[in-house]
C-alpha cells in the first residue's frame, strides 16, 4: 500500500516513516504536517491508506477526515499520542469515515521504535480490507418458536454516525430486539455503546456472551472475535472462521442469524469499505427478511452496500432518512 502520515510532531512522523519502512509491500506516499497539507495531498496524490493524527494546528484529524472523505476518499487511520484521551475525537473522525485508531509509536533517543505492534496489526487488518472478498457459512438448522421483531445492522467506515442517526429516528418504545455488528476494535466497543446511548437516548449495551435478544434491547458486538446467533438464540462469540480477518464480521452474525431466527425481520447494511455483509444479507433475504442497504448519496464509502445491491442482496436501497418509517411499517409492534 501507499501510505499518507500526517502528523505535526517530528518526531512522530519519523517513528511512523520508520514504521512503515519495516513493512514488506508497502511505502510512503507523503508526509502532511497539518490537516490542511494533508487535504491536497490527498487530492494530487491519493494514497491507500493515510495515518492522521487529531490534534494539529490549522486542520485537526476530525475535520481533515471529513474533508478527505469528501473529496479523494481512501482508507484512514486516526495514530494519535493517546486514543483513551482523545476518545470524543476520535468516535467524530470515525463518524467521517475513519476505520480505526491507535495510540502513536514511541521514538526513542537511540533511534528505536517502541509500541508500534498494535499499528502493525491495524495496517495489516486494512491491507486485508481493502482487497476483501466476501466469506461464507454453511447453513444450520432452525431453532426454536416465540422471539421477537429482530433487526440486525451491519456497518464500518463511518457507521457509528449513521447508526445513531438511524437509532434516534427510531421509537423509544419500539418492541424489537435490535443488534449491531460495526467493525471495531474490542477498545473501542464499551465507549461506542455508551457514545451511541448519548446520541440517541436509549440504553445500548455490549452484547454478553450468551444474551439472548429481547423485545426492546440495542446490543452492540463486543469483542475482536465474531458473534454468532446459536440454534438456541444466544449470542455467543467464536474465533471461527478464522480465515475471516473481519473480527467481528457482518458476513458470518447475518448467516448466523439467517440459519437460526425463526422469524423473518429486517436487516440493513449501512456504510463500510469492503465488501462485508452482501452475502449475509442476500442469505437473509432468501429467508424472507426485508433488506435494506444504504445509498450512495448518504453513505461515507459505498463498497458494502454496493457489493450488496450488486449481488441483488437488497430490497430497498435508501438514504438513513428513510428507513425508519420502512422499518416501522415491516416491523409493526
């Protein structure tokens, strides 16, 4: 990959070249000082992947993110010096679109590097992401009678905005079970819930190992190993299929969920890069449920729900705006 950093710190930017000048495949594209640099860079150069760092002069990350996303879209990730202190930060620039966030490597005083494992990791996981293919389950048997309404969302790049916008539309006394799979880091996924609980006034929570949907609940997926709908209609978490790179995927939780709710409801594949979910989605359309992907005009990357549309996985293709009043009118109480 050809890799932006943009970070208005020295030596920051020579701990991140020093970085990605270890990694095989991939090489630096340019480096930006500030936000502003960063947005025609972008524009004249665009990159596969840029690092930006949130607090700068001029152009913070937040604003340098939306604009880029607008105008040269590519894969971003926020390396800032410390995430957990910069939580409110970066849930806005992922609301703009950006994948993921890490805390910044360390340059020493002899030249070494210290802490970069985790961006590593991060960069590895994109580079899978962006040449992604779609991965499949094969189908189980059908469980138990009497659940809830169920709807079931699917999201990446720049979903935790377009949940909440979606969530807040929704009725607070809707008596439907619903669960998000957003692709994020197990750091992350505790201050997201909370973050989406602010947003939209209702309670949203993690999903716990073993939880079964009820009437009313928004559960979140918790961990970096997929969720998985049992025959017993638990949520449960598997480091299978470990070919999936996903953690969690949309993929493997719809087929899941296609294999084992007895009762058709709704599913919705908003906003992402990649191309996660088309098949789950399309499995639960072959079993009834209305499906709904996110159009291009709302949507922060299109890959997800157009990888969908494509493989003719969608009922409906609607802006965030719209889908509630379907939802209600698919979903009655």
């Amino acid at each position: 990959m050809k890799i932006g950093i943009v970070n208005d710190v020295r030596a920051a930017c020579e701990a991140l070249r020093r970085v990605v000048d270890s990694l095989p495949d991939h090489e630096i594209a340019w480096t930006a000082a500030n936000g502003v640099e960063a947005v025609a860079m972008a524009k004249r150069d665009r990159p596969d992947l840029i690092l930006m760092d949130l607090i700068m002069p001029h152009l913070d990350g937040v604003e340098a993110t939306r604009q880029i996303m607008a105008s040269a879209p590519c894969a971003i990730l926020v390396v800032t010096a410390t995430v957990s202190g910069n939580i409110s930060l970066v849930y806005e620039a992922m609301g703009h679109g950006a994948l993921d966030a890490v805390d910044t490597p360390i340059l020493g005083p002899a030249g070494e590097v210290s802490g970069a494992g985790a961006l590593v990791e991060k960069i590895g996981t994109i580079a899978k992401l962006i040449g992604a293919s779609v991965s499949r389950r094969p189908p189980a048997t059908t469980a138990r009678s009497s659940p809830p309404r169920l709807l079931v969302i699917g999201a990446s790049t720049g979903g935790p905005k377009a949940v909440s916008d979606l969530l807040v539309a929704l009725p607070r006394d809707w008596n439907v079970a619903t669960v998000v799979v957003q692709h994020v880091d197990v750091a992350f996924s505790q201050g997201l819930a909370k973050w989406l609980g602010d947003r939209t006034g209702r309670p949203v929570r993690v999903a716990e190992h073993g939880q079964v949907p009820q009437a009313g609940d928004v559960l979140l997926a918790g961990t970096n190993d997929h969720m998985i709908l049992t025959k017993s209609r638990q949520l449960e978490y598997s480091v299978e299929p470990k070919e999936v790179f996903f953690r969690p995927s949309v993929d493997v939780f719809f087929s899941s969920v296609a294999d084992h709710w007895p009762r058709a409801g709704a599913a919705i594949l908003l906003t992402g890069m990649g191309r996660d979910g088309a098949a789950g989605l399309a499995k639960l359309r072959a079993r009834g449920w209305h499906t709904i992907a996110q159009d291009e005009k709302t949507s922060v990357v299109w890959s997800m729900p157009k990888a969908a549309i494509d493989a003719g996985a969608a009922c409906d293709v609607l802006p965030i705006d719209q889908m509630p009043r379907v939802l209600q009118a698919r979903l009655p109480d």
